[in-house]
C-alpha cells in the first residue's frame, strides 16, 4: 500500500469514528505513520477537497492543527457543483479523477462512470487538435453528468 493511500485510509478511518470531523496534528501523524509532513499535505490537497465532500481548515503555531469536516450534500448538488466547475476544457486525466472522485462519493455507479470514460477516452480524440477535444471532452462529460440529476 502507497504512503499516501495508508494516510487517506487513516483519516478516513477517523472520520467514520468521529461521526464526520477530525483534528490532526500534521508534524503528529507524519511521526506516527513514518512519512514526511508534506506527504500529509499532499493527501489533504488531492483527497479532501470540496469536490470530494471536504473541507480542510488549518491553524498554525505551536497549538496547531488541521479539522477535517466531511460535508453531507445530496448527488444532485455534488453533480451540479462538479459541471459547474468543469469550465470549457477538460483532459483526459483530470476527467478520469472527477469521475473516480463522484464513484467513490456514490454521486455516480460504476456503471455510470465507466460509460463518460469511455465516451471521452483519448482514442476517440485521435487527430483531433488538444484545444478542440478538451472542449469536446468537457461538454460531453457535463452532458452525460446532467443526465444523472
């Protein structure tokens, strides 16, 4: 298992036990896990986010420490949040993690999710210039993601 997959699933599993809110001391569970600070920034920046139904608040200085709320929204206002964030490109790549992102916040089944990928997946693109499929891939991923509200 990863260092940064052992983080998530440790503060994952704090949350579960705190009914939604935890309190982490960073230079604490860096020690605690045998991995550097920044590794824990790193999770919180790419795995906690608002898109993924977190918000991250820290406080520096000696009494430290970084609050983690899980935020309970409906699928319908996740899905409208991420199609409103989408803008008018979007790669290969960053679609994959949105999707993988709504799957693991049960915004979308598997299903669903392997259907959009599909549907923009970098062999449907081929010959077209990087600019012009971006803004196909980003329409389309809005598209099929309204079709789920």
């Amino acid at each position: 298992m990863r260092i940064s997959d052992l983080v998530a699933s440790y503060i994952l599993n704090m949350l579960d036990e705190s009914g939604g809110n935890a309190e982490i001391k960073r230079n604490e569970l860096a020690d605690s896990l045998g991995c550097v600070p920044s590794q824990i920034n790193y999770v919180l920046t790419s795995r906690f986010t608002p898109e993924q139904g977190y918000i991250v608040e820290s406080r520096r200085g000696g009494g430290g420490f970084i609050r983690i709320t899980r935020i309970h929204t409906d699928k319908d206002s996740v899905l409208m949040h991420i199609v409103n964030s989408i803008g008018k490109e979007l790669d290969f790549n960053d679609a994959r993690l949105m999707l993988d992102n709504l799957r693991v916040a049960g915004a979308i089944d598997d299903e669903c999710a392997e259907l959009i990928s599909a549907a923009v997946s970098e062999r449907n693109f081929a010959g077209l210039p990087k600019k012009l499929s971006s803004a196909v891939r980003a329409a389309i991923v809005k598209n099929m993601l309204l079709t789920q509200i």
